[in-house]
C-alpha cells in the first residue's frame, strides 16, 4: 500500500508539471498532501511536513543570499570583462558559445556543489546568451550536462555517499570509473557541439564589433555598475568561492556574510541597498519556495515510510534470470530514478537494498555503487524536482522545470549510457 501511495505520488507529480497543468510549487505542496491524506496520515503529517522543512532549512538560507550575492555582482559589473573576452573568443559563433559553456561549467564544477556550479556559469553566461538572442534552455541543459558528468568526482555527492553505504574508499568505488567518466566527459562535449551547430544555423553568426561595443556601452551607462570597485569585488568573489571549497563556515553563514560586506562597499547608502534587495526579490522568492516546498514533499516521502516501500517494491521484482544484470539494470535506471529518489533515499534507502540483494546473488556489491553513480544524481541531479541545486538552475536561467527536463532528458540519459558502455568495457562493472 505504501509503495503504491509512494509511486502514485511520483507519477502524478511528474505528469503534473512536465505537462504544465499545475506549478511546481502547487503540485510539490498539493500531491503528496492529498495522498498522505488518503492513505491515513492526516494526523501525523504535520510533523512530516515541519521535518522536511527543518532539513532543507540551511540549504534554502544559502541558497537565498547566494542568489543575492551573485545577483550583486551582476549589479556591479563584476561579469561584464569575462563576457565581453567571451565575446572575442567565440566571435559571436552559437556553436563556440555552447561549447564554451560545457568546459566552463566543468571546470567551475571542480569544486563537487551543483548549486554553487549553476549560480556562477548561470550568472555569468545568461548575459552572453541574452545578448545572441540565444535559447535559454540550451544554457540550463548545456550546464546541466556538465555538472552532472563532473558531479562524478569522489568529492561531489553520489560518490562520497556510495563510498559511505559501501564502507569504501575511492580507490575501490570511483577509479576504476575513470575512464567511463571522460567518455562522459567527451559525451557532453559532442552534445554542445550539436546544440550549437543547431544554434548557428537558426541565429547564424553575429558581427563581433557592433555586439561588443554595443554591450560595453550599455554596461556603463547603467548607474548600479561599480567599476572602481572590480578588483574588490572580484578578490572577495574568489575569497567566496574559496572559503566554500574549504568550508571554513557553513555554507549558509559564508553567503550571508559575503553578502553583507558586498552591500555594503558597493552601496554604502541605506536607500541604495534597499533598491538592490528588492530587485533580486523576484528570484530570490521563487528559488527560495521551490526549495522549503520540496522539503514537504521529501519530508511526506520519507515520513509515511513510502520511500522505504517503494524499495523494497524495486528489488522483489527482479527475477533470478536478471541477476548478473544487476549492475547495468542499476545503471541505466539510475539516471530516470535521480526524478524518483532524492539523494539520500536513494544511496542510504535503495542502494543497501540493491546492494544486499546482488550479494545474494554473488555479486560483488561495490559494482552495485559504480553502477549507481554512473547516473544516479550524476546526470540526473540537474533535472531532478526533488533536487533544490535543480530550482537553481531553471531559476536563474529563466525556464521552466518541464521544458528543460523534455529539452535536456534525452541528452543525459545518453551520458549515462555511454558510460555504462565503457564501463562494461572496461571492467568497472560486469554482467
């Protein structure tokens, strides 16, 4: 019963918004609401719903003050020499635009956090985009392809919590994926190669001096810009994205406090700070209610027990016969269940399930985990609902939730495919 209300829920969410009927934040709210209700749970889930809430509570803070810091920085110029550089490389070129975009986007995501990742290429390269009339959802799936495929990393999320339910180090769990990583790699690169090449056909290619000039002139007529301030704005961005890497605060107290000096120094007046607050209101209420909304969702999910169900449901399905295919059934269902599962209920829920039942099966269970982070959370996690980096994303680009999962999906279930293949050739995993 709890593995049906658990894949209703799912089910009805997705074909909720992918078909536009209802917004993501009504139906995170509304669906798992008014099936907690049928299957007996009225009593109980206020509670639920306050837990899912109190533990994205951090993220949704951090969230909202990056979201502000980084919209500061626009305010201020800060990006304005990187895009007009850019603007000289590609030559007003789609095609080098979109390319471009994949090798930033995975090397800012060298620091392992999706939400960090998307705030700075977003931010950065939105502008670019806007100004060669570009389509946005091939910036949100470009920069969603790379950071799934660097999310890899024994540092990013899938693989440090497979490293945990496996008792493993990455020796053991992530090198042996290596070489199914970089065909990822070379896989999201031939994928902007063609959205690009389709881009360029559409837009053609735009004269370099007339767009460069026209921008820089633009840039500095706009009063909020701070060009005398660039060289601090740019040290305490780097201090930022520093002291996030190394943690030397909670994330949530980093941005906040960043935030604080950034207004200040640039705004130093009272009225000024206010006009700036309230022109990143917009975003900041959209990203931030999208998040404490999904903490509902999870905390219904996980609350009823349904999470645990619909495991369970999973593994009793699986044949005898299919056993050896343990590992690529895992691999090539990780990516579509990153849309089902959020990150722990999957790594810390499902996989022990899955892992304990390949070992049933004489597999070997750490198989089981390279098989998972080929895509679960990999290629998925910018996709994903359940995901708050996901709202990020689509909310700083400016699209929406169901265009860019129908725009993207195909592309980073093909990531998570060809790194199946090369792990099977390779020996990562084995049938």
């Amino acid at each position: 019963m709890l593995a049906l209300l658990g894949f209703l829920i799912i089910g009805v969410f997705l074909f909720l918004i992918m078909t536009n009927r209802l917004s993501v934040l009504i139906a995170l709210v509304l669906v798992p609401t008014v099936f907690a209700l049928i299957g007996g749970f009225g009593l109980e889930m206020g509670d639920m719903m306050l837990e899912g809430i109190i533990k994205v509570a951090p993220t949704g803070i951090m969230i909202v003050f990056a979201v502000l810091y980084f919209g500061l920085m626009i305010d201020t110029g800060l990006f304005n020499p990187m895009i007009s550089k850019m603007l000289r490389l590609v030559k007003g070129d789609p095609l080098k635009v979109v390319v471009g975009t994949a090798i930033v986007t995975m090397l800012v995501s060298l620091d392992g956090d999706g939400a960090s990742t998307f705030m700075i290429t977003i931010t950065a390269l939105l502008p670019l985009y806007k100004r060669l009339k570009m389509n946005p959802l091939i910036l949100s799936g470009v920069v969603a392809l790379g950071a799934g495929v660097m999310n890899l990393a024994p540092w990013g999320g899938p693989t440090a919590r497979a490293m945990t339910t496996f008792n493993a180090d990455s020796s053991q769990l992530f090198n042996p994926v290596i070489p199914a990583m970089i065909a990822g790699i070379v896989w999201v690169l031939a994928s902007a190669f063609w959205l690009g090449k389709k881009e360029r056909q559409r837009l053609g290619v735009i004269e370099l001096e007339e767009h460069v000039q026209g921008f820089t002139e633009h840039a500095a007529a706009l009063e909020t810009k701070r060009p005398q301030l660039f060289l601090f704005n740019l040290i305490l961005t780097i201090l930022l994205l520093v002291a996030l890497i190394k943690v030397w605060l909670p994330l949530p107290v980093l941005f906040i406090v960043a935030f604080v000096i950034a207004l200040l120094v640039n705004y130093p007046n009272p009225e000024e700070q206010q006009k700036r607050l309230l022109s990143h209101a917009n975003n900041v209420l959209i990203v931030s209610t999208m998040i404490f909304a999904a903490g509902i969702f999870t905390g219904i999910l996980t609350g009823t027990k349904m999470i645990d169900g619909m495991a369970s449901a999973m593994v009793s399905i699986i044949p005898e016969s299919l056993a050896s295919y343990l590992p690529v059934i895992v691999a090539v269902t990780s990516m579509p269940l990153s849309l089902v599962f959020t990150p722990d209920a999957y790594y810390f829920g499902v996989l022990p399930i899955i892992s304990q039942t390949a070992n049933n099966f004489g597999i070997d269970p750490i198989e089981i985990g390279r098989a998972a982070i080929l895509g679960q959370m990999t290629t998925g996690f910018p996709l994903s609902p359940l995901t708050a980096s996901t709202f990020i994303l689509v909310g700083l680009a400016g699209v929406n939730l169901g265009d860019h999962q129908r725009f993207i999906f195909k592309w980073a279930f093909g990531t998570t495919i060809v790194m199946t293949i090369v792990a099977l050739i390779t020996g990562a995993i084995t049938i």
